[in-house]
C-alpha cells in the first residue's frame, strides 16, 4: 500500500462516526439571517422518526415551524412565522411563536414594589406593561443554544442571562428554555430561571395555531375544550379585578368541546375584542401536570392536547392580527391563529390573591408546557 492510500484510508475511517452521526443526525443547524444589532441568528430543524418536524430560533427562543401530519397524513406547517429575521424584528411580529417575558401578560401600569423597593416598566399596551418590555424582552434577544439528542428525545436547550434592571426588571436572571421533541409528536418545554435578587417571572410560549396550516382564513371552525371551571375578569385595560368568576353560563364556557365560532361575537364589543382570557385551570394541586386544552380543526383532523403544570392559561383569539404576511407570503388575517400560552395570572405581582410570580434568591422557577399532536 502506498503511503498516499494508507493516509486516505485512514482519513475515511477517522471521518466516518462523524459522517455517520451527520446522517442519522434529527437536527439541522442553518443560518438564519443576522439582527439589526449585527447578531447572527441560527434556526435549528429538529425532526422525529415518524416525520414530524419543529423549527427554532436563536432570536426568542422561538418556535417558528411545526410540520404535523393531518388524518391522511399530509403535513403541514401549523404555527405563525416568517422567512426572515427582518420581519421577526418588524412590527408585523406580534410574539409569533417566541419564549415571552420575563413577566408574560400585563403588569398594571408597569408598576410593582418589592423588599420595600419601587419598580417602574415600560408602558408599551396603553397604561399597562406587556410581554416584558420594549427593546429587551425575551423575544428580542438571542439566545445561545444547545442541541442534544438522547435516545427517543432531542431537541434545543436555550440559555439567556437577563442583567440586574434589564427592562426594569429587579436581579440577574439567569434561564434555559428547553425545547424536546418526543416520538409521540409531542413539543415539550421546560422552562426554569434563578436570581440573585426577589423577582416577578412569568414565561411562556406565545405560538399562534392554526390546525388547517398557517395561513388558513379562520380559526372560527376549531373546536375548544378549556379545563377551567373559572377565569380571571378583567377591567378594560385587561388588567384582572382580582376577582375569580365561573365560566358557567358565559361565551368562556369550554368545559365542553365547543366551536370557537359559535360565541365570539358576544365578546367582539368589550376591552378583549374577542377571546383574550386567563383561564384558571382545574389543577388538582399546584405545580401538578394538568391537561389544559383541547383544540381540534374537524376539516383536517389535526388535535392539539396542551398540558402544563401552570395555574393558567391564555387563550388568545388573534383579535388584533392585521394581515400581515408571514412564511411563504401567507396571510395572517384577523381570528385567523390562537394561542394558548400557559402562565401564572396576569398581574400577579400586584394581586396577592393570585399563586405568587416572586421568584426569591436559592429558588428554582420551573414551568413545563406540552403541545402534543395527533389526528382523530
Ligand atoms: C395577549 C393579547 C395581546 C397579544 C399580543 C396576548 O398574549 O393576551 O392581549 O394583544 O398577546 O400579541
């Protein structure tokens, strides 16, 4: 053998567990554009052996694609995004499918004391703080992150430090985010957060669905089912009374499977314009993994099944999208996505009635949300 084909065999023998793993590998990595601040964005594709596929953003620690089969098995791609960090910067993003916080929800007048202490946020939703800020909230900022795959479960771990006084915020928090995608065409997500200094966290996911495919005209036809025997009313800020009320007898009453449709116009003319509530979910205690929802498109047969050990959930009707373009020039018209983020009550830090959002120096914040998905 000459020196030159035992040095070429012995370079193809060296390279082949990588070449191996590079084909076996669930998970792509791709460019994904650079921000206004010059910050290069990744997406990562993270597929399961049945052909389910979820796409992540470094920016927000964002689900931007969720390809799931319907009853025939045809995919398609059932959260709201866009092709390019452009319009993720742009003001036709409205949180679509990003990690929200550090406090998700409204904060009255961004206002909150501590350990003696006032904070004041920024005001960005009318008198009210939203979502966690305005330059430096959780969806603005890129994330660093991680892909693992271990055995039947892979996905993304994401990492962010948030300062002392980011957005006005109180302590340096410090959080991962942690995107699984199991063989049971589940999207799990594990949050957890510590601090340095007593501070409010809120987190969650702000996915808007539709289970025809994004882009389709109306959620109008999906069916509901909410496991919440009460909900939070609001004033017409959206800010909680404080007050917790029976869904019985109101257009809030999911308990039973019910078309979304079938009762939005008797909320169109008050402050939410549609569905936007805080449900208070049936837990059995608190912190306990609780089926949340049911949402279910009868045309395609696609079932989302959310779970979380959350007290709350928002179910947000896409009462102010405005048909702004998204992926592949689809529309997003008005009630044409939902969302249904899993989270402490709105205002917290300001009720004490409500489960606590004070997360203290030597806690551990830890929130999981699973969006399984099936047909039927
Ligand atoms: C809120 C809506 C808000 C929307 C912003 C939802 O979580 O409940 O009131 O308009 O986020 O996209």
């Amino acid at each position: 053998m000459t020196r030159f084909s035992s040095f070429a065999i012995a370079l193809v023998l060296g390279l082949l567990p990588s070449l191996l793993r590079a084909e076996t590998s669930m998970i792509k990595e791709t460019p994904f554009g650079t921000t206004a601040d010059g910050i290069a964005v990744k997406v990562y594709e993270v597929s399961n052996p049945s052909g389910m596929k979820i796409r992540l953003l470094t920016r927000g620690a964002t689900l931007i694609g969720v390809d799931v089969p319907d009853r025939d098995g045809k995919l398609a791609d059932v959260v709201f995004g866009f092709d390019n960090i452009a319009s993720y910067e742009s003001d036709s993003n409205q949180y679509f499918g990003c990690t929200t916080g550090r406090c998700a929800n409204r904060i009255a007048k961004g206002k909150f004391s501590l350990d003696g202490k006032d904070y004041q946020l920024a005001c960005n939703d009318g008198p009210n703080a939203l979502h966690g800020g305005v330059k430096r909230s959780l969806d603005k900022v890129v994330w660093d992150a991680m892909p693992f795959e271990e055995g039947a479960s892979r996905g993304v771990k994401f990492q962010y430090s948030s300062p002392d006084g980011e957005e006005g915020y109180p302590g340096k928090l410090d959080m991962a985010v942690t995107f699984t995608l199991t063989d049971a065409n589940e999207v799990k997500i594990d949050y957890s957060a510590t601090t340095d200094k007593a501070t409010p966290v809120n987190l969650t996911n702000h996915a808007y669905f539709n289970l025809g495919g994004a882009g389709s005209p109306t959620i109008n036809d999906h069916v509901l089912m909410l496991n919440a025997d009460g909900y939070t009313p609001v004033d017409d800020t959206l800010i909680p009374t404080g007050e917790i009320a029976k869904v019985e007898g109101t257009p809030l009453d999911f308990r039973r499977s019910t078309r979304i449709g079938d009762r939005v116009d008797e909320l169109t003319d008050t402050a939410a314009l549609g569905y936007d509530h805080n449900f208070v979910l049936n837990q059995a205690k608190p912190g306990e993994m609780t089926k949340a929802a049911e949402l279910y498109d009868p045309a395609s047969g696609r079932l989302l099944t959310v779970s979380t050990t959350e007290p709350g959930i928002q179910f947000y009707g896409g009462n102010f999208l405005k048909g702004q373009q998204g992926k592949g020039g689809k529309t997003y018209a008005h009630r044409s996505g939902c969302c249904l983020e899993t989270q402490h009550f709105p205002n917290s830090i300001n009720t004490p009635a409500f489960p606590t959002v004070v997360l203290k120096p030597g806690e551990t914040y830890s929130h999981t949300c699973i969006y399984g998905f099936s047909v039927k």
